[in-house]
C-alpha cells in the first residue's frame, strides 16, 4: 500500500491483491560507486544466505567485502561458512535506518504501489526490471548515507 493522489474527500481504489506468496530478494550495495549484487530466493533461511554469501564471495573473489547486516537469525546460524573475502558486519538491533540498502529497498517498493500482478512470477519479472533499469549513479545516491561515505574515506587512507 501507498499513497495515491485524489480530490478532496475521494477516497483511492485500487485492486486488492488477497493471496499471498512471497520470495525474498537478497541483495547488497556498494555506497560509493553504487555498484550492486541481488539473488532471488524462494524463502529466508541460512541455507539461503549461504548460497548467496558462496555467489557473492565468488563474484567478488578478488577483494575483502565487509557486509553490513541486521541481526536475523539467518546471519548468525553456527551453520554458517563465513568466505575468507566476507566480514559480516552486524549493526545495532532496530536501527534499519544505518543500513543503506534500506533506502534501495523503499525506493524499489514504491515503484511497485499500485500494481496489480496476476503471479508471483510477473512480480519477480517486474523487480528484476527495476533492478536493471537502476543506475550506479542512482544506486550511490540512495545508499550513501554521509557517516558511511566518511568512513569509508577515512579507511581507503588507512
């Protein structure tokens, strides 16, 4: 749900969409350059993040990637195989707000109020168009929040 401009005392209407399935988007974001990596999963669970953390480690298999993390279950599980090239780095309880890719995530959201998807499958189809459609330029902005960038300065010095 979202907010839809109307006349004065009309109230929207729009299609309800009842049913519900759901698949999680996994995804990080790289606040100075804007650059992005997302995996589609059925469901939320470590077996899941592990297989993303694997794709991730290997994309990235050159360089040390700390990923910043809220505290799910899912990123703590004792079954988890940490890559070497990864650092989970988890941010304080209820504080979604530190996390960048929030922002990514709100405006992904509200591209999506309002649209009615017969599927599950056309809602995937449409958030993968929007992923692609998004610019680093784009991405960078929503995502560098001013503390990140300047610490993030100040350790490329270090």
């Amino acid at each position: 749900m979202g907010r839809l401009i109307t006349a004065l005392g009309v109230k929207p209407l729009g299609k309800w969409q009842w049913q519900f399935k759901a698949f999680w988007l996994y995804g990080v974001v790289e606040p100075t350059t804007g650059e992005r990596f997302f995996l589609q999963f059925s469901h939320v669970d470590s077996d899941c993040y592990q297989r993303y953390l694997d794709a991730f480690s290997q994309q990235y298999s050159d360089s040390l990637n700390i990923l910043q993390v809220d505290n799910g279950a899912f990123h703590k599980a004792k079954s988890l195989r940490i890559p070497d090239n990864v650092i989970l780095l988890f941010q304080p309880a209820y504080c979604p707000e530190l996390n960048p890719i929030e922002r990514l995530w709100l405006h992904l959201k509200k591209d999506l109020r309002w649209n009615f998807f017969k599927d599950i499958t056309e809602l995937q189809t449409k958030v993968d168009e929007l992923l692609n459609e998004l610019s680093n330029e784009t991405v960078a902005s929503l995502t560098g929040y001013s503390f990140i960038l300047d610490a993030l300065s100040v350790a490329s010095i270090l």
